[in-house]
C-alpha cells in the first residue's frame, strides 16, 4: 500500500478530503493505518503537486475521529463500465 495523503476534513454530507500527496486513480480503494477500509476515491482536484482528494466513504462510523490521520491506497487494477482501455 502506498501513502495517499493527510485527512484534511470530513464535509457535512460525510465525504471526506484528503491533501494527496500522490494522485491516485478514480475508484482506488482507501484504507486506514490499521489497514481497515474506509471507503473509495470519488473526486480529484486542485492543484497537481498537492491534489485534493475526495473520498466516498464505506461506513459512516469510519468518520469519527479521522481528521488529521494518514491514509494509504492500493493500486489495483480496475475492472467494469469505468475501466480505462488502451487504444
């Protein structure tokens, strides 16, 4: 797993934004330092060199507590409608 970035808040319809240190792929899931997921990347903006990252998360009790916390990705490929194809 690779380091996506610093939770930097969680908005009020629960969506949670991270200041990415790398730019992940859209649908890259998000785990915690305890490798427990918290949900899946929905959005990316901002700058490129420190791109904000919005994350859908999977559970609301996942929210509690995460502001300021590293969260990590894995890359992996994608697979259905969303795939990006080579061509």
């Amino acid at each position: 797993m690779d380091v996506l970035g610093v939770v930097e808040d969680v908005t009020h319809e629960g969506i949670i934004i991270v200041i990415g240190d790398v730019t992940p792929e859209y649908g890259n899931i998000v785990y915690d330092s305890k490798q427990k997921r918290i949900g899946s990347v929905k959005r990316i903006f901002g700058p490129v060199d420190g791109p904000y990252i919005s994350v859908a998360p999977s559970d609301k009790n996942v929210l509690k507590n995460i502001t300021g916390k590293k969260v990590y990705f894995e890359k992996g490929a994608q697979y259905g409608k969303n795939k990006r194809r080579n061509g």
